[in-house]
C-alpha cells in the first residue's frame, strides 16, 4: 500500500507503505517512487534500478535496506525499511533555529554509525565474492536519517559509483552535493572511498561547529569556496571542541586524498577514542527534543495507515487502488504487494473429531464381542449359543458406527428392531464328593476287657 509522501528529491518522493505477504502478515515500509517524467527516461531508469541492485547488496545496521523492487503501469517504485526519525539536515535546522546545540558526543556518535555504514559499502561483494568498489558520491546530512532509537544510516545511492553498475556517469556531469564533494571529484577526476570520508568530515565539522562549511547565495558562490578550500577549525566556532578534535575533523578535510584516513573505519575510530561515543538513549532524547512534534505526527499516520490496512481486503496481485480515509493528509493512494495463503482443498480435508469417534466406537464394540465370547468359553457356555452371539455384534457395532459415519442418512433402529439382548448365566456347581470312611484308618482295634491293640489282618497285607 502506497502513502502519504514522507520527503521529496529530485529524482524521486518517499511515501510511507504497506507491504503485505501471506498468511496475514503486513509491516509498515517507506516506498521510494520515480517522477513519472523521469520514469520515461531510460537514464534514470537504470540509475533507480541500479541504486536498489546495489542496496541490497549491502547489509549493515547503519544503512537502510532495500526490501522490493515494483514496476507497475510505467513507475518503478523501490521498497525500503521504514525507520522513524529524521533526516540530520532537517535536524540541525530545527536545532539552530531553536538554539539547541548538537552534544560532540551525539555528533560523534552519528558520524561514527555513518562512517561504519559507508564502510560496509566501500567492502560490499557480488555474488562471486568481488568487491563492487561502492562509492556513495553523495554524502551529505539529507541523506543521513537519525531513528529515535538512536542510530544513524545512510540512504540514497542513486549516484553511487561501483564496478558493473549499468548506469555511467556522462563526461563532465557532476553528480553530488557541491558543499560536501571533495576536491578531486569537483575536478572531474576519478571519485575512490576518499571522497566519502571527505564529505563525512564535512557533516562532522558542521555538527560541531553549528554552520555551514562551504556556504553561499548561489551555487556559483559555493563552488568558488569549495574549490578554494579554506577551511578553519570548528573549535574557532564551538570552545567546547578540543583541540585533538579538530585535527580529526581536518585530517578528513585533506585536499589530498593521500593525507585523509585510509578506510571510513579507521576514522571512524579515530572519533570514537578521541571523543567519546553517547548512548543510543542520549542520542533518540536529542531527535525527540529536536523534531519530537514531527515523529509524534508520523507515528499517527502510521497509525493511521495500519488501522486502514485492516480494514482493506488484500489483492493477490500487485495493484493500484484508491483508498480514502477520514484525515486529509493520510492515504493517498495504494499500492498492494501481496500473495495468495496457501489452503487445503475441500476434499482433503477431514475432521479429526468424526474420525477418533468413529475408531473409538468400533474398538469399543469389537473388544465387548470379544470379552463375551472369552467369558462363555472359560464358564462353559454351550457352543450352539455362539453363533447367535456373533451375529448380535456385527448388528451392534454398525448400529454405533452408522450414525458417526453417514451422519443424518444413517438409518436409526427402533426398539422393537433391535435383537434382544444375550444373557450368558453360569452353569450350577456341581454337587460336593461324598467321601468314603477308610476301613483301615486306624488299622487296629482295642479290646474293650484287656485294652489291648489287635491289628487287623486285612491291614496288614
């Protein structure tokens, strides 16, 4: 889903977005989109296409990332992580018109985050294991976004330089910011990793000293000082700024690019052990008091668009469709990215409740049949009985399973139907042995007169 506009170049706008996948899933994005009068243009075409190949071959946390790329009825639209926050150039103009210094260590610490993300860059590789040789060409605070939590990225390589892009620069067009670009790419002369880590010293001397470095009414005017390349140290415009400060910022600031640091990570050391780094929290309480109004109305909108993409039917193709909403400055338009669930066919499907009833009533029946069955055996029922007996089950059993399996079409029996029920009764115990006395227990006899013991002779055989 497509937006209200965030911000606004010269090749393209940024809106906020939706983007939805399977299964429910949705997360709010920041869409990047083409002027239609560039989408026409194959130049720029390429160019926009370029800066989303090479964005997504970087990974870092201090770059943004490039989530999709659409092309939809003759615009290109880039799909990009959404960050809340705002960019540092509207930031120190927020800060100096209301007089609220940057801290050295929040300006440390957002120049340190941008120098690793440019870093990343410089080291990027294609998918057989070759740096690609980036080059941003276009640092500068506009495309520098600090988030409320606390960390700074970098965004914008529509200019960038790297081996195998598509797009080349024409001979003699500048591409950049005239204020940050180093002086060998105000040449015209082959534009390294130098000229990054000159215009992020550029970004740093402003933050520190409150101003602008190479300033002007008209582009003319900045170019002749930027060429000249005066430049004081910010500490002659901030006191609080040390003195082994300035030699960082200045080092970067070299006309030679020999004499600048050698990597983006070497200087962004530099400023970390010089100056000391501040806390994510420290840095998102200076963007809230800096541009809080502004955030506080962008989480609204997010809001807003969230609560709008609830009640909005997901397409299964990408599309365009209009979408009011009640605030005027919310939606404007949309553009769905979504796909299909995937779902079981109806007749596949089956009810587990059905099948463990209907198994659960047939072991039942079965295994009564089979304990009747044992029980006459062991008592001695009359075998001419068991026929009859397991003619009963079977009737029983489909009486049971019928109804389970056919549901409402099983067809019910009525009592008079029903076969009655088989009684099994025990046969009498058998009458107790009389026992026979035992002539010879004792074997002997006493004479009543003499009480004398006479054995006798059938006894002692």
């Amino acid at each position: 889903m497509l937006y209200d506009e965030i911000a606004s170049g010269g090749m393209a706008t940024v809106h906020f977005g939706r983007l939805s996948g399977p299964v429910g899933f949705s997360r709010t994005v920041a869409i990047k989109r083409l002027h239609p009068h560039y989408a026409k243009d194959p130049e720029f075409v390429t160019m926009f296409l370029d800066e989303a190949r090479l964005c997504g071959r970087i990974r870092h946390p201090n770059v943004v990332p490039t989530l999709d790329v659409v092309t939809l009825e003759g615009e290109i639209f880039i799909v990009m992580e959404y960050v809340a926050g705002e960019a540092l150039s509207k930031l120190m103009k927020a800060a100096n018109q209301r007089n609220i210094p940057i801290p050295p260590k929040v300006a440390a610490t957002i120049i340190s985050s941008v120098l690793h993300g440019l870093h990343a860059a410089h080291q990027t590789k294609d998918e057989h294991g070759r740096e690609l040789g980036i080059v941003h060409r276009d640092v500068s605070p506009q495309n520098i976004l600090v988030g409320a939590d606390g960390t700074a990225r970098v965004l914008d390589f529509g200019v960038a330089k790297a081996a195998g892009r598509l797009q080349t620069t024409r001979d003699g067009q500048v591409k950049g910011k005239i204020a940050y670009m180093a002086p060998e790419q105000l040449a015209g002369a082959g534009a390294t990793r130098k000229v990054d880590i000159y215009a992020a010293a550029v970004v740093l001397w402003e933050m520190l000293a409150g101003r602008r470095l190479f300033d002007g009414e008209t582009e003319a005017i900045v170019l002749a000082r930027a060429i000249d390349g005066k430049v004081d140290p910010p500490s002659l415009y901030n006191p609080e700024i040390d003195r082994t400060v300035d030699e960082i910022v200045l080092r970067g600031l070299a006309r030679d690019p020999e004499m600048r640091y050698a990597s983006a990570r070497e200087m962004a050391l530099a400023v970390e052990q010089t100056m000391g780094l501040a806390s994510p929290s420290d840095v998102g309480e200076w963007v809230e008091l800096v541009a809080g109004e502004e955030l506080q109305r962008r989480a609204q909108t997010v809001a807003e668009i969230e609560m709008a993409s609830l009640q909005q039917p997901l397409s299964p193709r990408i599309g365009l469709a209009k979408a009011p909403v009640s605030e005027p400055h919310s939606q404007v338009s949309s553009i769905s990215v979504s796909r299909p669930a995937v779902t079981v066919p109806p007749s596949r499907r089956v009810s587990m409740v059905k099948l463990m009833v209907s198994a659960s009533a047939v072991l039942a029946v079965i295994g009564g049949s089979l304990g009747a069955l044992a029980v006459r055996d062991v008592l001695g029922a009359p075998r001419e009985q068991e026929p009859n007996a397991f003619e009963a089950a079977p009737k029983r059993s489909l009486a049971l399973i019928g109804p389970v399996m056919a549901g409402s079409k099983a067809k019910k029996e009525t009592p008079a139907e029903r076969p009655p029920p088989v009684v099994v009764r025990p046969p009498p115990p058998p009458p107790p042995a009389v026992k026979k006395p035992n002539p010879c227990d004792p074997p002997y006899t006493i004479d009543p007169k003499t009480g004398r013991k006479k054995y006798k002779i059938e006894c002692l055989k």
